[in-house]
C-alpha cells in the first residue's frame, strides 16, 4: 500500500436498509487501517436513512444530493457539481442509480471511478420485462464508459456479469466485502433470556428479508420435521418484507417455537444465542449474514448457489446443499448438527478461523486500496499517454 492517504468518495443510491447500505459503516470503521479517507453522497432519502447513524458514530457526515432520476441531465449536473466540489481521488459507487450518473460525471472531471455489483441478476424490486433489461442494459454502458473496474462481491457475481453484458473479463474483478468484528455487549446467556429461549433449548435462526426465495417456507418445515426429535427446538426469524403475514401463517404450526424479532442491528448478538444458522435460499450473490454468522462462530446450513461455497466450506464451517431445496433435504443435515455437539463446535471453530483470516473489515479496506492504486496508476498513464500525442 502506499504510504499517502487516498481520499475516496463513495456515492450510493440511498442509506436504506439493504447489504450494500448498512455495510458501508462497516468500511468506514476500517478505511484508515489502508490509509484511506472515506466520504460519502447519497442520491435520496429512502425510509429515513436507516444507515446514517452507524455512519455518523465513524464520524462521516454523508452528503444528501436529492437525486431521484436516472435518466436526466439535471441528475447528471448535480452529481457532477457535487464531485466537483468534493475532490475525490477516486469515485466509488454502488448500485445502478449512482453507478450510472457517478461514473459518467467523474469521467468528464478526470476522476478515475470504480462501481460494485453486489447482485446476481436484476434487484428484486424490479420486475421482468423489456423496460427492465433495457434499463440493466443502458447501467452496463454507462459503467463500460465511465469506470476503469467493475467490482463483484463473488467470483459467481463476476461471471454472471460478464456472461450478461459481455464486459471484458480484465475489466470486471472480484472483491470480497467484510465487516467489522463485532464487541457482543451481552452474554449468549443473557441474549437466550432476552429472546425467551430456556437455556437447553436448541434454537436455529433464519436472518433475511421476509420475501420470495429466502427459503423461509423450508426452515419452517424443516423445524416442523424435527421438532418431535428435537423437544423445545426453537426457530428465529430476523428480519422484515413483505410476506411477513404469510411466512407467520405457515409458522403458526409451530406455535411458540417460532420467534419473529423483525429488523434488529444487534445479529451478532443473535447468532451468539443460537446453534445453527440456517439460509436456503435460491440466489444471493455474497450474504453478509454469512460473515456474521463466522464471526460469531456459529455453523451453517446453506444451499450451495451463487457466492455461498466462497464463504462456506461444505464439512469444515458448514453444510451445503443443492437446489431444488426441500423440506427433507433442509431437514437431514440439520439433524445431523443438531444432534451432534462436537460437530457444532469444530465448524463454529472454523468458521472464526476463516473469518479472521479472510472477511475481517480491515483486509476489506486492503484489498479496496490496493485496487485503487491500481486504477490510479492506470489512469494516471493514460492521461500521460494521452498528453504525449497531442
């Protein structure tokens, strides 16, 4: 790394609950390990901003823009106004909105910029259709022009990239994101009270949006299946969307041994108060759950799909299964580490171990410097190139 501050500017679409979003405090806690200096802009305010106070605890006061409009040249003005003003060394944008306006604005100041894809595939708010792929289509061009690196979050996200917009493979490249190590301020105990766990009770979590292929359904039935094996067995549910009423329904089987705990900023502290996490869901590009469930030292149950096996070593920190996932095929391996305690705590140990030596915030922020010394060298080399033929 070099030994001079980098000043870098990260611009998103908005600080609403989502990956991408609450993540972001987790790389500002990080960047002056790699010696960067983070600032952020934000294009509109989405349900109150949920992200800005971890934000503001890292001491960053982000810059709200009251951009609402892709497809405008009024949105391209202030977002190249706002660069302006900012200065950055470099530009870093997440998600469509801003990757298409940042990096086209930062192109025509000079500023080398860089987008993440943090999806496999189109977000889930955005339904099928012409209008949707030509919308994907018209952000691919606009990263193709504006920015010198794409950034996947897995190796399963960079092909599919590249696969769908047949984007140069040396111009796409994976970085795996990390988070901070997390400081549980209660014991695992003490979170078991609080939740309404007996204290020998086995309990499973389940942490995502409540909505179509989380796999929700499965971990019901699954704890359904395993419940007379199991007396007392517990399922957590964490987190909130749209099929909340529904996914309580099919659970109401169960009867108290489901706990529905909403949104919560405390998981780490969840998933230090249960035995297994289990996430069978259809497609997830990189799952920061994952991360968080290493870094708690708790096993997983997972389907093996997208960049799920980059994070999960099937028999060493976990178990994976494939698609089509069933109740069954949920259920067996559960059992299996449900039943066996040892097994719980050599994966659990793993896991830790995997996630000190690859997902920890810090070695995030160094692989993110590295690749924007690289961009800036790159850039910077054009430019000479550029001012010798003239």
């Amino acid at each position: 790394m070099s030994g001079r501050t980098l000043r870098v500017h990260t611009l998103i679409d908005s600080l609403t609950w989502g990956g991408a979003e609450m993540l972001l405090a987790d790389l500002a806690g990080a960047a002056p390990s790699a010696g960067i200096e983070m600032s952020i802009g934000y294009l509109d305010n989405v349900n109150g901003s949920p992200a800005l106070p971890r934000l503001r605890e890292q001491g960053i006061e982000p810059a709200l823009l009251n951009v609402r409009r892709m497809v405008a040249v009024r949105s391209w003005r202030a977002v190249r106004a706002h660069l302006c003003a900012v200065k950055p060394d470099v530009l870093h944008t997440h998600l469509s909105t801003a990757d298409a306006l940042g990096g086209l604005a930062a192109r025509s100041l000079g500023i080398p910029a860089l987008c993440t894809i943090h999806l496999i595939g189109r977000a889930v708010n955005e339904p099928p259709g012409r209008r949707t792929e030509f919308r994907g289509a018209s952000v691919a061009l606009a990263r193709r022009i504006g920015d010198r690196r794409i950034v996947a979050v897995s190796d399963a996200a960079r092909k599919a990239y590249m696969e769908r917009y047949r984007e140069r493979a040396d111009r796409v490249v994976t970085v795996h994101n990390g988070i901070a190590t997390p400081s549980p301020k209660r014991s695992r105990a003490e979170m078991r009270a609080e939740l309404g766990l007996s204290p020998g009770a086995l309990a499973v979590a389940i942490v995502a949006v409540l909505r179509e292929g989380k796999g929700h359904d499965l971990a019901v039935a699954a704890v359904a299946r395993l419940q007379e094996r199991f007396p007392g067995l517990t399922l957590l549910v964490v987190g909130q969307g749209p099929l909340h009423s529904e996914i309580e329904k099919r659970a109401s089987a169960l009867g108290a041994r489901t706990i529905f705990v909403g949104h919560r900023n405390d998981v780490a502290e969840l998933l230090g108060a249960v035995d297994v996490l289990v996430h069978p869901t259809e497609m997830d590009a990189f799952p920061t759950v994952l991360l968080e469930a290493g870094a708690a030292s708790l096993p997983v149950l997972a389907t093996r799909v997208g960049g799920i096996p980059e994070i999960v070593e099937d028999g060493q920190t976990g178990l994976l299964i494939d698609l089509p996932a069933t109740a069954e095929s949920v259920a067996d391996p559960l059992k299996r580490l449900l039943e066996d305690t040892e097994l719980r705590a050599r994966m659990g140990l793993a896991a830790r171990a995997r996630f000190e030596s690859e997902f920890s915030a810090e070695q995030w922020a160094a692989r993110l410097r590295a690749l924007y010394d690289q961009v800036r060298a790159e850039h910077r080399a054009g430019r000479l190139t550029r001012s010798r033929t003239r």
